[in-house]
C-alpha cells in the first residue's frame, strides 16, 4: 500500500518551523520588503541555532559519504531506505517561503553551492567543503552560472578558468550576473561560492568546470547589488573576477578535459538543477499558499465561504476562481513532491525536477494575481502582503531555468529529442 502521509518526524519539525515563519519572518515582511539589501541581523541571529540544526540533518547523509564503498572512495554507498533529509528540507523551504521568500533566501546554508558540490563534487570534496556549514558562525553558500551574455544559454558562458603550471592554481577572470547570496558567501562571512568557467573554450560544453570560490578571495568584487521586483529581502549580486586565484584542488571533481560532456563538467551543472529546481518549486508553492489562505480568510470575512457539495455550475465566478487556485496550488505540490521523492529513494529525476519547477512558477504566478484581483483595491494597497506575494512570486518563474527552458527540457524527455533536435 503506497502512503502518503508525511512522517511524524517531520511533522514534528514543521510545527517549530512554521513558529519561525510566522513569529521571525512574517512581522518583518514589510520592513524587509521596503528596505532592500537591509540585512536582517536579529533575524539571522535568532534563526541561526535551528538553521544549523536544519543544514546539519539536510548534510548528513553527504557527510557519510566521506569513505564511500569502495577503496578509492569515489562511490557512493548503498542507500538503506528513502533519505528523508531532502523531503524535510523541501518542507521546511515551502514553509519559511509561506513566512517570508526574501528572508527565507537569506537564512544561512549551503543554498546553490551545497548542491553544486554534491552534484559535480567527490565525496572528499562534499565533506570537505559542506561541514563548514554545519560548525561555527553563520555562513552562506551561493552558485554563479549565469552571465550577461549567457543567460539561458550557459553553454555560451565566457567567464575563463586557466591553470598556471608554476603555482598550480586557477586563474579566474570573467563576470557574474543575478547571484543569490553572492555578497553574503564571499565577502561578509566564511562562504563559499561554486563559480562555472570554461577551461577550454574549444571543447564547448565539455571544457566547463565548476569551482568552489571561498570567501575573501582576492580578486572577486561585488560589482552591483541589484534592485528587484521581488524577494527584495534576499541578497543578488553581480561579481566580477579579476585574475582571482583558486586552489588547483578547489575544482570539483576531476580535472580532465574531456570531448564529451562529464558529470563533473557541464552535465554537472544540469545535475545541479535536477535537485534546486524542486526547492525553487517549493518556495513558489510557500508563496501561493500564503495567498491562498489570507484570500480564502478575507472572503470568509465578507460571508464567501466554498461550499464544496455544489457543483461548478453553482457556484459563483469568485468561488469558482478559489477552488481553481487550490487545484493549481495542490498539483504543483504534489508534483513537486514526486520530484522529491525520486531524489529520496536515489532515482533520476530530471523530468520531474523541470514538471514541477515549471509547474509551480506558472501556478505561484496566477494564483497571486488572481488573489490580488479578488481582493479588490486593498490587494493592490500595500496594506495588505497580497501585492508583495505577487511580486515575489514572479521570479519563481525565471531563475533555476526559466518556464520556456523547462518545457524544452520536459517536451525533449517525453519525446526522445536531444538539444539540437528540438530548440
């Protein structure tokens, strides 16, 4: 019999998060929200003891990976059991997004990074790099992909990475668009910052690597801080390289140049998103349910309450666009959930990943506007968080791959189409 009931565990951790969210993020929405790059110290502060617990429970299993099976320690062991680390940190994603996204993204974990090094990284190098994050003061963790001309497209990424023979060190020289986290992992704690290059632009694809940038490095500058429409609480920046110089060892996995894309290489990238784009899909989800209840609450209020024994045909257009955000709402979870699932029991989940990333973004988008047009002229006020919800929601539809980029990756998974045969 397949269950789907959340284990009690879990719900046990749920019930203090959801504490958290309403009590030290949702008060502090406005403030945040109307005060961008404001960085919220109290709030980090006062979280920082069950964050750290939460990224220590998330580690765990990467952290008993450190011998692996086999005697070079390269392969993973075998999995007793689905990993619940990853569904309780969905949870707790989907529920801190409810409290406040912005904040949520400023809480201190390995973020990006974390997933980067355990996609393209060894497991010396998952130990290595991701116990930081577990001991001491707060820190961040962030990835830096995209650049003013590769968007999309990263592949056409043009940020260099070469290696001086007489320091063995790599030399990084290039620019960074739209990091989130940026500031907060390389120049105001002891971060990290995994930082694609190519190694050899010649090889396409199969000449990009992944480094892990730490904080304080010299040579990496904070070129802008951007202004955003949304999720104004979180730190974004733009990052400029200038001959910065990393440790010959601080390029994960191996550094072979091969003619065909490696794990540790460009799919290493794509493998990144296969486990962030379920979390990007759970914030959105944490949005629309915030939007969803403080809707239903308001039209409660006004004496609109769904009665769920009439059909369609009788209800009005109100409570008709109601049970339609909760359809839209309930699909991307559990689709979201799938993804999750797959990852727990150590199964590919690619389609899925892009399903509910997709799926959620287009949701989170509707079912925001929409509660704003229900809400009338004080969900357009600021009064009310209904305006910033649909702000904040829309970003959710753009990064970790944006809804375009999804579908291709959806449609070329469904259909047996490799890249060049469907664009």
């Amino acid at each position: 019999m397949i269950s789907f009931e959340i284990p009690e565990f879990i719900q046990n951790q749920m019930t203090m998060i959801r504490m958290v969210a309403e009590q030290a993020m949702r008060p502090y929405s406005r403030q945040l929200d109307e005060n961008e790059h404001e960085r919220p110290q109290a709030f980090v502060q006062m979280t920082w003891p069950f964050t750290q617990q939460m990224v220590k429970s998330a580690l765990k299993p990467l952290m008993a990976q450190s011998n692996g099976n086999g005697s070079n320690g390269k392969t993973k062991p075998q999995r007793e059991g689905p990993d619940y680390s990853m569904l309780s940190f969905i949870m707790m994603i989907e529920q801190l997004s409810w409290g406040d996204a912005g904040q949520y993204l400023c809480l201190p974990h390995p973020m990006l990074g974390g997933a980067a090094v355990d996609s393209a990284g060894t497991p010396e190098q998952r130990v290595r790099f991701l116990k930081k994050f577990t001991e001491g003061d707060p820190k961040w963790g962030a990835m830096a992909i995209t650049e003013p001309g590769a968007g999309s497209d990263n592949s056409a990424m043009r940020t260099t990475a070469i290696l001086d023979p007489e320091t063995n060190e790599w030399v990084l020289n290039g620019e960074k668009i739209f990091i989130t986290n940026g500031a907060l992992a390389l120049r105001e704690s002891d971060g990290l910052c995994v930082v694609w290059a190519t190694v050899d632009q010649k090889a396409g694809r199969a000449g990009i690597k992944s480094f892990v940038v730490e904080g304080n490095t010299p040579g990496v500058t904070i070129a802008k801080q951007e202004h955003k429409l949304g999720i104004r609480a979180s730190d974004t920046v733009a990052l400029h390289f200038d001959n910065a110089r990393i440790p010959y060892e601080n390029v994960l996995g191996d550094q072979e140049v091969r003619r065909v894309e490696s794990r540790t290489g460009f799919q290493g990238a794509m493998k990144t998103f296969d486990a962030s784009r379920p979390a990007v899909a759970a914030s959105a989800i944490g949005i629309a349910r915030a939007a969803l209840e403080f809707t239903k609450d308001k039209l409660a209020e006004a004496g609109i309450v769904i009665d769920y024994t009439k059909s369609l045909h009788e209800l009005t257009a109100v409570e008709r666009d109601v049970i339609e955000m909760e359809a839209r709402y309930k699909g991307a979870w559990l689709l979201t959930l799938r993804a999750t699932a797959q990852m727990a029991h150590g199964e590919s989940n690619r389609l899925e990943a892009s399903m509910c990333k997709y799926r959620a973004g287009d949701a989170v988008t509707w079912i925001t506007q929409k509660s704003v047009e229900l809400l009338g002229p004080m969900g357009y006020s600021r009064e009310w968080l209904a305006e910033k919800w649909m702000r904040d929601a829309k970003i959710n539809d753009i990064y970790e791959g944006t809804k375009q980029i999804n579908q291709l990756i959806v449609a070329r998974s469904i259909l047996g189409y490799s890249r060049r045969e469907l664009k």
